[in-house]
C-alpha cells in the first residue's frame, strides 16, 4: 500500500480543527507518468490548469526540451563546456514502473486508478470518516465528500454550502465527465467537506481564517493570478463568513518558481497594466539557453568579454506576485507561508507541465474543516 508523501504547512499544521495538505508524486497508483522523459518532439498540449505563457513556438519547445534532456531534474547551471556530448538523462527503467499519486483525471490515467489516488490522499489527509460509521462497508475509513472543479484560469469563486456539497461531491464512481463547478476558487464553513484544487506548476493557494473558522482554495496560474483570484477570494470570504483579512492565514503551495517561469512580454505589459510592485514579479534574466540555441557557433570559439550579443528571457515569480497582492490586501506578512520548492526543477518530486511537455499528472491542494 503506498504512502502518500504530503506537504503540510507550519502556520496552520497547530490549529486542531483543521485538516489541509499538498500532495507530491510520491505514494500513488499511477504508472502513465516518467519522471525524467523527454518527448522532445511532441508538441505540449495545454490542460486548463496548466500555467500558459502564450504561444510557443517549435524552436522555443525544443530548446526547453534540449535543456531537459541534457539537465534532467537538476537546474543548476552548468557551464556549457560539460554540455558537449553528455547523453541525455533518461529516466531510469528498472522492472518496477515507477507509481505516482496522479490526482487528476487527465486523458492518460485510468479513472479507476485516479479514484483510489484521491483516496489514498484524503486517507492520508486525516479526511476520513470514523471507523465505526463505516464498518458496515468492510473499510477501516471513508474518505469526507470531495469537491473540485473544472479549472478555467479564471476567477470563478463558489461558496460551498450543505446543498452544493451534497450536489457535486465526487462519486465513487467519477471520472472527468462528471458534473463539477466550473472556477478556481472554493470557500466554505461548512465542516467535513473538502475543497481541492489541482495543478501541475499553477499554484494551489489555501486561505484560513482562524477567528470564523472559514476555508477557501484557489488556483492561480499567471491568469488567475492577473485576475487576483486569491485576493478576490478573500474578498469573497469577507462577505460570506466576516473574515477580516489581517486574520487571514495563507498558505502558497508547489508551483513553478522563477527559476523556471519564462513568459511572454505581453503578459509583463498585462501585469505592469494592474500591479505598481510588477518589476519586482517579473525579471528579465540572460538566457544562455537561448544564446546557445541561436549562435551555436559562438561556443566553439573563445569569447570577448563584453562582445558576446545578449538575449535575456523573462521569467514570472507567481509566488510572490500572489503574496504580494495578499499584503496590499493587509494579510499579515508573517501569515503568509511560501513552500519553496519549484515543480519544474524537481520534476521527480512534483507534476510539472513545463518539465513533462504537457504530459504530466495533478498535484492536489486541499483543505478542510474537522467536523
Ligand atoms: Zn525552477
């Protein structure tokens, strides 16, 4: 049986009647997803809840898949002299596939096996049922009524009441086809129902409010994050629950990191258009990747100093966009917890959309109330 590893966050691991955690690949079912492999060809198709950076052209595609291959999971720099004629990391085949806690119902998992996934999770969670309630089914425990949605980047928030909770709790039997809320945020008070988002480099964010025991889960890629998804759901909590956003405890869960989040201009113009703090969330950096890609030649020769031509790459901290945006709201910064890991340099520990080429599996940020 294996044993899903979870993330747990230390500004909300102490309050008792609270039950929350991320997922990471490890201790699933899952067998559709390598870590480490690298279709460099493939085209990378663009699941809703995978971060997008607007269109990507072939060249920039095999150049990510390039770095990939000759870098696997490790993203430390390299100079570019250790590149040449280093065979591609591969995955390692033994005669055991490797097995994830895939948490989405993507088009390559079995459904099936995504059911006793997100089992699996919310048993780990603490998200279950007392045993006595459920003996009658053979089972040490029952897993709490799921719910999540049909992610849009967008910044759809729904309030979860007894009613909806009851009406799109996921089946035992659900697969993607089931009728779920279409958004990226979820709030409730209402104790023993889980709210879940999925993502695979987008970030789960989880708001708390201590004071009226009041729970929201959002999921923010650059688009969700330009709409302020997590501050309009703290809005959102304010006006069903009376939260009062200096009582506010948020946990921004494993997304991609700015190490690895290169985007477009016309998202910095979209973002420097809503955010006065936007030079601080999106930096231009020299791309050496993207030197070697269009000179190659360049690197066979010795190189003048201050002669080389520069061709920088921008790259988004989503993190920090969304905490800062949480402040401006008056969140406390000490309440504000950041897990530090990025997806797509631990592409062996996370899903990660960038490291997979759009073939990846769905991490899961989740939260709830004891009942
Ligand atoms: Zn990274």
């Amino acid at each position: 049986m294996p044993s899903p590893e979870l993330i747990h966050a230390p500004n909300l691991v102490r309050l008792r009647w609270l039950v929350h955690g991320f997922s990471t690949r490890t201790g699933g079912f899952s067998t559709v997803y390598a870590p480490a492999e690298v279709p460099a060809d493939t085209p990378a198709d663009v699941p809703a809840d995978a971060p997008q950076d607007g269109p990507q052209t072939a060249d920039s595609q095999k150049r990510i898949a390039n770095e990939h291959a000759h870098r696997g999971s490790d993203r430390v720099p390299r100079p570019i002299s250790a590149w040449a004629g280093s065979p591609p990391q591969v995955a390692p085949q033994g005669p055991e596939k490797p097995s994830d806690l895939n948490l989405g119902f993507t088009d390559h998992d079995r459904p099936a096996t995504v059911r006793r996934n997100r089992e699996a999770f919310l048993t780990s969670l603490g998200a279950t049922r007392p045993a006595t309630l459920s003996a009658t089914r053979g089972k040490p425990s029952q897993p709490w009524p799921l719910i999540t949605l049909r992610q849009v980047h967008s910044d759809l928030i729904h309030t979860i009441d007894r009613k909806t909770a009851k009406q799109f709790a996921e089946s035992a039997t659900a697969t993607r086809k089931s009728p779920r809320l279409v958004g990226d945020g979820l709030i409730t008070n209402v104790p023993g129902i889980v709210l879940a988002v999925q993502a695979a480099d987008c970030l789960p964010i989880i708001l708390v409010d201590p004071k009226h025991h009041a729970i929201g889960v959002f999921h923010a890629g650059w688009r969700g994050t330009l709409k302020r998804i997590a501050a309009k759901g703290a809005g959102r909590m304010m006006a069903a629950y009376g939260t009062r956003f200096n009582d506010l405890r948020v946990v921004i869960g494993p997304g991609i990191g700015s190490c690895c989040y290169n985007v477009g201009e016309e998202v910095q113009e979209k973002f420097e258009s809503q955010f006065p703090w936007a030079g601080q969330v999106i930096q231009e950096v020299e791309d050496e990747e993207g030197l070697h890609h269009k000179y190659p030649m360049l690197f066979l020769n010795q190189r003048a100093p201050g002669h080389a031509p520069m061709i920088t790459k921008l790259m988004l901290n989503l993190a920090e966009a969304n905490r800062l945006q949480l402040l401006d709201l008056g969140v406390n910064p000490s309440d504000i917890y950041v897990v530090p890991n990025c997806t797509s340099c631990n592409p062996s520990r996370f899903f990660s959309h960038r490291a997979a080429f759009g073939r990846t599996g769905r991490l899961m940020g989740a939260v709830a109330l004891r009942p």
